[in-house]
C-alpha cells in the first residue's frame, strides 16, 4: 500500500475506533460527545482522528508499563487486517505523529469524558441505609523532563531529591463500586485537603465519607456539618 492508501485508510476507522472492553458503556458515543461539547475534532482530515487518540489515552492507562508508541501498535493491531494479501502496515505513522496528535487533542476532552463516566458510577445505600464514599491521596511518577519539574516538582529523599518529578492526585470514589466520582490533579507539594473539602459537592447529606488519617480537618467537620443541615 502507499502511504496515500495507508492514510485514507487510517483516517476512514480510526474515526470509529474504541475499545470493546468499556462498550458496554457506550464508551464510542461518549467519546464523540466529549470531543463534540468541548471543540476538540481535528480541524482537517487526517490518519490519526480523535477518537483514536482517545481511546490510545484509555489505553495507556491500562499499559503503563508500555511506550504511548508501542501502546498505539497494541490497539491498532485489530485495525490492520488484510487489504488484498498484504497486512497494512504503519511505517508511515511514525512515533511523531502520534505524538502531536495526543497533543492537538488536549487535556478538555478527556476530562469531559471522565465526568460523563463518573456520572454513571451507581453506589447503593449498602452501609446501614447510606452509600459510602472514600478520598485520599497518591502521587505518580512522570517523566524526567525540565518542564514537569518546574510545574509539578521531585519530593525530597534522605540523599536529595527523587530521580523523578512526580504529581499529586486526589480521588474520590464509592467504596462499593471501586467507581470514581471525582479527581483532581497538582503539583507534588498540592495540600490535600481543599480538594477533599470541594468533593462534599458530590455527595448528599446521606452519604458517609471515609479519609485517610492526615485529611480530616475543623473545616472539613464545618462543611460536612453544613451539608447534613442542608
């Protein structure tokens, strides 16, 4: 095939492209809404359409231990069948082109398609008549690069500073369901507790909210207060 051929190709089912594990939830449709509400279609035709780089986001989240290339080779390997006798072959979509596509689809997509699957997280009311819902920290770490270090910072080790930048995350989900409802991301040194202070939005006065030993607050208290009163 010609890299003309590869590319219409290409561009023909990546626009149509998911991942047949999260179908049940109607994962291709959610994907073109979010990218639909939040401008983020590519502007001209090309071989790597943006449900395809959204769905290699879902997948590199499944594969951490794999490059964003090799993650993309994984999921478009059921892309490629015959044409003619010969498999299709992706010579000429280099590791590049990949790269920039993740990039023009940006960050507003996918947080939009993680509230819509957020929304969708179905707790019952298992624990003495209240669903029950837990926050906490973690970090993660990033690649070793000059621009995640300034923004997101290395935590500090008893012979100076880690190999790696990392960030904090704060999640809040049902502990029924594993589900996450809510999650926010920072810097290393991003305290905690304002984020698992603004997750009381996402529940109601008849949920019990379960924290980690170094979260729980006066003002945590206050606003949990606040919530059962109204």
């Amino acid at each position: 095939m010609t890299r003309y051929q590869i590319h219409e190709f290409m561009a023909m089912v990546s626009a149509h492209c998911s991942m047949d594990v999260f179908e049940s939830l109607g994962l291709r449709k959610m994907i073109r809404t979010a990218l639909e509400q939040t401008n983020a279609w590519e502007k001209k035709k090309c071989p790597l359409r943006s449900p395809l780089i959204m769905t290699l986001i879902l997948s590199i989240c499944l594969n951490r231990m794999m490059s964003i290339y090799d993650a993309f080779k994984q999921l478009v390997g059921g892309l490629r069948f015959q044409a003619g006798k010969r498999k299709v072959p992706l010579q000429a979509l280099t590791e590049e082109a990949v790269y920039h596509a993740r990039c023009r689809v940006g960050v507003a997509p996918v947080e939009r398609l993680f509230e819509m699957t957020a929304e969708q997280v179905e707790a019952k009311a298992w624990f003495h008549g209240h669903r029950t819902f837990a926050a906490d920290g973690f970090c993660c770490t990033l690649q070793d690069t000059e621009a995640n270090e300034l923004f997101f910072g290395r935590p500090e080790c008893p012979n100076g500073e880690a190999a790696f930048p990392q960030i904090k995350g704060v999640t809040l989900q049902s502990t029924e369901t594993r589900g996450i409802v809510a999650a926010a991301f920072g810097p290393y040194e991003m305290p905690e507790h304002g984020w698992v202070n603004s997750f009381l939005d996402f529940l109601t006065p008849e949920d019990s909210l379960l924290v980690a030993r170094g979260l729980p607050s006066f003002t945590l208290f206050t606003k949990c207060e606040e919530k059962m009163v109204h």
